[in-house]
C-alpha cells in the first residue's frame, strides 16, 4: 500500500496532504534512468577492460592460432631461401663450370636480392601485415623456382651437347699403331720428298702397308670423298661439327662416301700411295675452324701417357715427310 506523506504548513498551523506536481515526478523517473543507464555504462566498461566476451575469447585463439602459423609459413620460406641460395650457387660455380658455361648474369639473379629484402621485410611485420604479403612471397619464390628450372633445362641441354662434342673431338689414332711404330713424319716444318725444301707440313705422316685399314677418328660427316690433283690423291675428308674437320689423303681405296655419317673407329678406307707421295703411308690432318693443328694432341683416347710422350718424341724428329 502506498505510503502517504503529510507536511506541516506554517501558514494555516495545520497538517496537509504532500502532492508532487506530474513535472518534477517526471524529472524524477527521468534522473533515476539515466543514472542506471551511466552506472550500467561504467559496470560494462570495468567489466570488458578485464574480461573478455565470448566472441572476443574466439576472436583471440584464431589471432594466436594465425601468429602460430604465420611463425611456420616464415621459418619454412627462410629454408626454400636457403635452399635456393644453394641451388644458384651450385648453379654457377660448379654445374656451369663443368660444362665450361658463363655464369648466369647478375642481373638475371635480381629477383634472388629483391626476394632478400622481402624476407627482411617480413621479419619486421605484424601478423596482419605479414597476411597481405605471404602469397605474393611465395609466388615471387615460386617464380625464382621456375627460373632456376629453366636453367637446369638449359644445363640438361649442355650434357646432350657435350656428349655430342666429345664424340666430335678426333681423340684416336686414324690407324692400327699399339706398338708406335708407323709414325714417319710430324707437324710442323719438314723437308719436301721432291723438291727438298723446308716445307710447312700441316699433319702427320703414317707409314702402313698398301689395303691397312683407315678409322675416322671421331664422329662426323663426309663431304669429300674421291681424287684430288692437289696432291691428296684419293682421300677423304670428314666434317665432325663444333669447328673440327679431319682430312686422310694418299689411299688406294676409299669405303665412305660423301654425305655418309660415321662413327669414330668405322673403316672409311684404306692406306695406299695415291696423289704425291713417295711411298705407301696415310697422311692425316685435323683442322679446327679451318686452321690445321697438330693431330698429335688427340690421341687421347687410345694412349697411355707413356705412348703419349714416346709418340710427342717420334713426330718431333725434324726428319723428311713423305708427301
């Protein structure tokens, strides 16, 4: 039951009836809100500074759950850096070299620094920083990967092409001679069989019955094949490739014909005493890019290094050639 309240009048000496006018009642109900509404405010505003909503709990485990994944995204991108560091490295000082191939090109490797000042970049960044950069480093490292794949392609390409120039360089001896016997004449100034002059001889004479087999001494393909009146007789000539050209004069019989491609140790034909010649042998030259050098310097494949000396002391007798 609700109370009622009674003040002392002064001026009529009398007890009334306490009546509060609608207006201050409704400052009243409107004070008491508001001060509820501030208080709830200030209990709400204590109460969030120190413990945390259920959205917010969430919230914190999947940021700590990102920095947690963010640390194994950089530690594994710091090892693919490393990684790659070596690869490159490898790259230019040892597979290059191997095949006697330029270094690949600094500026060729700028995105190998670029991808440097990322990860440093990186280190220095925030989770929600880092979020916006990951993919792009990744693809950037993906992107250095693939380059390096081009590279190794092109290295494969260099294993092909050195295998084909190996079997290109003449590296044998163009006839049967294990005991070093059949060498008459060497590179270099010689007296002439006819005209007893000095005379620059530009291969190596091979003394050798008439019919003794004659071997190409590398891979390669024949463009010459028949007689000549320049003083080869009947002979042939075999292109081998990368700049090297082999010649084989004087025969009596030739087995390969032009346009033929053969194979190193294959008979091409056989010695005689054809063209200018004093007697039965097979004169040989090697020429790389058009100059003739000395054929003594590949028989490597066929010689001890003991043959090789006694065979350099034999064609370095200033003696007279046989054609």
């Amino acid at each position: 039951m609700r109370k009622i309240k009674y003040y002392y009048n002064t001026h009529t000496l009398r007890f009334e009836k306490l009546e509060t006018p609608l207006r201050v009642r409704l400052l009243q109900v409107f004070g008491f809100i508001a001060a509820s509404i501030v208080t709830g405010i200030i209990i709400f505003a204590i109460a969030f500074q120190y413990i945390d909503s259920p959205k917010e709990k969430m919230l914190r485990q999947q940021n700590e759950d990102l920095r947690e994944g963010y640390a194994v995204i950089e530690e594994r991108l710091k090892q693919l850096e490393l990684k790659m560091g070596e690869i490159t490295n490898r790259d230019n000082t040892v597979y290059r070299s191997i095949f006697e191939a330029d270094p690949v090109a600094d500026s060729a490797r700028i995105k190998d620094m670029e991808q440097k000042k990322e990860v440093q970049l990186v280190q220095r960044m925030g989770s929600t920083d880092l979020v916006h950069t990951v993919i792009d480093q990744l693809n950037s490292l993906a992107l250095r990967m693939e380059y390096q794949n081009k590279s190794f392609n092109e290295l494969i390409g260099m294993v092909k092409n050195k295998a084909k120039l190996l079997a290109a360089i003449p590296a044998i001896q163009p006839i049967s001679n294990k005991k070093l016997s059949k060498i008459a004449s060497g590179f270099g100034y010689r007296i002439d069989p006819i005209y007893k002059t000095r005379k620059a001889h530009e291969g190596l004479d091979f003394a050798a019955p008439i019919g003794t087999p004659i071997y190409a001494t590398a891979d390669g393909v024949v463009t010459t094949s028949g007689f000549t009146t320049s003083g080869f007789g009947i002979h042939v000539i075999v292109n081998h490739g990368y700049g090297y050209q082999t010649i084989y004069a004087h025969m009596v019989r030739i087995k390969a014909k032009v346009g033929q491609r053969v194979k190193r140790g294959e008979v091409i034909g056989y010695v005689g005493n054809s063209g200018k010649s004093t007697g039965p042998h097979l004169h040989y030259e090697v020429h790389k890019s058009g100059i003739p050098i000395d054929p003594i310097n590949f028989f490597y494949n066929d010689l001890t290094p003991a043959q090789f000396d006694r065979l350099l002391k034999l064609a370095a007798a200033n003696n007279q050639s046989l054609d």
